[in-house]
C-alpha cells in the first residue's frame, strides 16, 4: 500500500422500460466539460424535458449524412456497451429485462454525445470511459445521442485479415505448420506486448490523477483501461481475468468513494472481490475507502468473500446461551 489518503493500488513494473424520448430542440452554445478542459462548443441538439406521456423519438440527419437519433432512459439502463476499435463506446445488447431502454437502440449503434453527470450540459463522447463515467455518474435520466449503424457490428470486429493472417488460418485448417503461421505467432506476441504497454501507460496516468486528486478524470482513464481486457483471457492460474482487470476494478472503487457515489463504488468493489482480488485487510483498512465502510451495504459485501474472524452469529448464540434465565435489567 503507498502511504497517502490519496492512493489506488499501483501494478508492478510490465517488461516491455421507463423510455422518455426527445421532443424539444435547442440550438446554441453551451459549456462541456471534457477532461482537464471546459470550453465553449456549439451543441446542435439540447436535450429538453419532455412529459411521461411522451413516446416520440426525434430522428435528425448529421452533416455528412449519417442517421442519428436521440432518447432519455431512467436508470438503470438496458442496455450495454463496448470499447470499439476507434475507442469510442458501441451499444452490443439492448435488452427491457436488463432496465430501461428504447426499440430505437441497436447492436452497432455508436454514442456520440451524452448527458453531463450534473445539469443539463451534454458532452460529446470522447471515448468509452468518458461515457461510462457519465452514464454511472448521472443524477437523473441519462440522454444519449446514437449514430444508426443499422446492426453493424465491425467497429468491434477484428480488422481486416492481412495475407500473413489468411495464410495462417489456412495452414492450422490443414493441420500444417509453415511460414504463415510462424509469422502469425511472432506478430500476435509482437501485437500483445503492445497492448500490454498501452494499457500500462494509461493505469499509470490514471493512478496519477487519482494522486493528484483528479479523481473524475482518473476514473475516465481506469474505465478505459477495464474496457481494454483481452478477449479469451487465461491466466497460468488459469484466471480469466488479467491482475490489471482485478486492481482497476478496486481502484474504480476508491475512485467512487472519494465522490462519494457509495453504490457504484460497492459495486465496482464487488466486481474486484468476484474477479479475485482478495486483499480484504486492506479493503477494510483503506482510508479511500471510508466512504463505502460506513454503509451498511459494505459489511455484508464483504462477508460474502471473506469469512470474518470473529463470527458476529456465534458469538450472539454464546450469550444467548450464558443469558438465559437471566432478566433482562441483569443483563
């Protein structure tokens, strides 16, 4: 553990349903915060209030002709999201019997703007931690403005095969091992160090804003880094999750309790905990953790991974035991 109150828990060194639909159209400048900066950027579309009633969903036209439309959901939402190759957040299940959501969303649909966590700003979707953030973080319904990409999931496809990776794919169809396939393996191990670097880089900057008590801005950076876990991952513990995956997820958590924002924060404790992090004596010493330790939600979080020393049951039918026959003033 660093020794600060304002601390996340650093890696080792890497070798290199309740829909409500827009209704109402405002035009003009309006002041979004993004990251470090705030700046005056003209919005095309305000999102205005509309009544419950109201089931109209607005349909507009972007200027290089791409369809885009826009909803207000209640939370919590129905619908789940993904890192696209270009980092940018894509819907990939849009599902009523997860929470709310509209028929208007689509597999494939990319978010391009999204309500501010407070107010009635809207941010333009940098990337896919900036509208996690906003979506967990909102008061209120959450507004998300969608380009239509009418079920066209590429953004989050492989890219395109080269010659190596086609010939590859036909040497381990016919059982041989040649060329292609030694290629295929050097450029793969090449291409995961790689990500490996980059993803390092990125939970390093955003322990960097933690500690600097940039904490909205570090929590951008540790969802970005989640969304980067490698697909099919198995560990030689045989874990499905990397390290990286398990401390984002309590770093998330101390993020979240800094805010004060003490259910995402038990929730993302909850996902570290799932995925295997089992420091429990430093989650239940952890000064960024305060906040979620003075729940009442957070004592039997905890108890679902780690079996308290002490049993609180046993030691209440102990003196049960001992008390009885006794009056109560005795006691």
């Amino acid at each position: 553990m660093i020794a600060s109150t304002k601390t996340a828990v650093a890696l080792p060194v890497v070798q290199r349903g309740n829909q409500r639909s827009v209704s109402k159209i405002v035009g003009g400048n309006v002041t979004l915060r993004q990251g470090v900066m705030q700046r005056q950027v003209p919005v095309a579309l305000l999102p205005g209030r509309v009544s419950a009633s109201s089931s109209e969903t607005v349909q507009t036209k972007a200027t290089s002709g791409e369809e885009e439309y826009e909803v207000y959901l209640d939370k919590p939402l129905g619908v789940k999201f993904a890192r696209g190759n270009d980092g940018a957040a894509y819907v990939i299940a849009s599902n009523p019997a997860m929470g709310n959501t509209s028929s208007d969303i689509t597999p494939g649909d990319k978010v391009v703007k999204v309500s501010a966590s407070f107010g009635g700003d809207v941010w333009d979707a940098l990337n896919f931690g900036q509208v996690i953030y906003a979506i967990k973080t909102r008061n209120g319904q959450v507004y998300l403005r969608l380009k239509r990409n009418y079920g066209d999931m590429s953004a989050l496809e492989e890219e395109e095969l080269t010659e190596a990776e086609r010939q590859f794919r036909e040497e381990r169809a016919g059982g041989n091992y040649g060329m292609g396939t030694k290629e295929m393996q050097e450029r793969n191990y090449i291409s995961r160090k790689e990500a490996e670097r980059k993803r390092r880089e990125l939970f390093d900057e955003s322990l960097a804003k933690f500690r600097s008590g940039t904490i909205e801005e570090a929590l951008i950076g540790f969802e970005n880094v989640l969304s980067m876990e490698p697909k099919n991952y198995v560990g030689d513990d045989f874990s499905r999750v990397t390290r990286v995956y398990r401390i984002t997820q309590y770093n998330i958590a101390c993020c979240y309790s800094t805010l004060g924002q003490v259910d995402n924060g038990l929730e993302a404790l909850d996902a570290a905990m799932a995925s295997g992090f089992e420091d429990f004596d430093k989650i239940r010493r952890d000064p960024n953790l305060e906040t979620l330790r003075k729940s009442d939600k957070f004592k039997p979080l905890i108890n679902k991974y780690d079996e308290p020393i002490i049993n609180e049951g046993a030691i209440n039918a102990i003196k049960s035991i001992f008390s009885f026959g006794k009056k109560e003033d005795d006691l």
